[in-house]
C-alpha cells in the first residue's frame, strides 16, 4: 500500500527503500526481509496487477463465440484497467526510459499484453472475421496500440471520457480489422 501510494504522489522515484519502510509503518530490516529492492518492490505491485478481476476477465474474453464481441470487450477491459492503475502506472510509465524497475514493469505488462492481443487477433484470422489483406501479424500491431497505456492517456489528457474514448477505439478496431 505504501509503494501504491507514493506511485500516485508522484514520489517514490526519488524515495529510498527506508522511507518506504517508514510509510508502510514498518522497519528497515522487516522491509528488507520481504523486499531486496527497489525492483521488488515494483514486483510486488505486479502482483496485485495479476490479481485484478479486470485482467483476469479479460484473458477469458479473447476467445468468446463472437469474435467482435472479444474485440469490443478486450478494448473495453484494457481501458478499464488503465484507468483503476493510472495513478499508479502513469509514475512508472513516466520514468521507465531511466528507472530499471519501472522499465521492467513496462516491458513485462507489454509482453503479457501482447500474449493476449496474439490471441485474440488468431481468434480473429480463424474465425475469417480479419478485413482482406489485413494479416494477423498487423492485426496484433494495431491493437496493442488501441490497448495501450499510451493510448489511453493521449484520449484521456485531451479531455475525452472513459466510456467515449472506449467507443471511440472500438469503432475504430472494427474499422480498421473486421470484415
């Protein structure tokens, strides 16, 4: 809890592991009997993230019946998730070009969505719903960015709601992918 909340002040880049301890109202050693570092630290928040019935659900829901279905619910989701974690992911995004544990987080959320997107665009190439020409390799490419942090906090900074912006990237992944 002490890591989440220094995420969202903006202050644990610049805070030591010790001040973290003191946070969490614990002390140095029993701190560093669970936690090494900095990077464990930021596992320990992955965790909770692996946790999250929003991602949870979204692993089934790549595969459901109606592939449009599964894209419509997959963006809806990824939106979802972004927008519980952003006070906590916005810090660690922010900074992952210079903190290793942040890059780290970055990198392993990227790969385990793009694992997800992987399967869902075969889903869409199997069930002959991708456009004509429109392979599966570039229906991966195009909705990680649909799914991304980054995208989500483009739409989200120039003013556009949660639900519109989901919308918005839905209409568009059908757009762009289904026949």
């Amino acid at each position: 809890m002490a890591v989440r909340e220094l995420l969202a002040e903006g202050l644990f880049h610049e805070t030591a592991v010790e001040q973290v301890a003191e946070r969490a109202g614990v002390s140095r050693a029993t701190l560093y009997q669970h936690f090494r570092s900095r990077l464990d630290l930021i596992d320990a928040i992955c965790e909770t993230f692996d946790a999250s019935p929003v991602l949870q659900r979204l692993r089934q829901i790549v595969v459901l019946p109606d592939p449009e279905a599964a894209l419509d619910e997959t963006i809806e989701l990824a939106m979802r998730f972004w927008a519980i974690e952003d006070s906590v992911l916005a810090p660690l995004y922010g900074v992952a070009a210079i903190d290793p544990a942040a890059r780290d987080l970055v990198e392993r959320q990227r790969a385990d969505r793009r694992s997800e997107i992987q399967r869902l665009a075969h889903h869409l190439h199997s069930s002959k719903r991708l456009r004509s020409g429109v392979t599966e390799r570039r229906a991966t490419d195009l909705l990680m960015v649909f799914t991304s942090f980054e995208t989500f906090c483009e739409l989200r900074l120039s003013g556009v709601s949660e639900a519109q912006l989901t919308k918005t990237l839905q209409e568009s992944a059908r757009t762009l992918l289904l026949n």
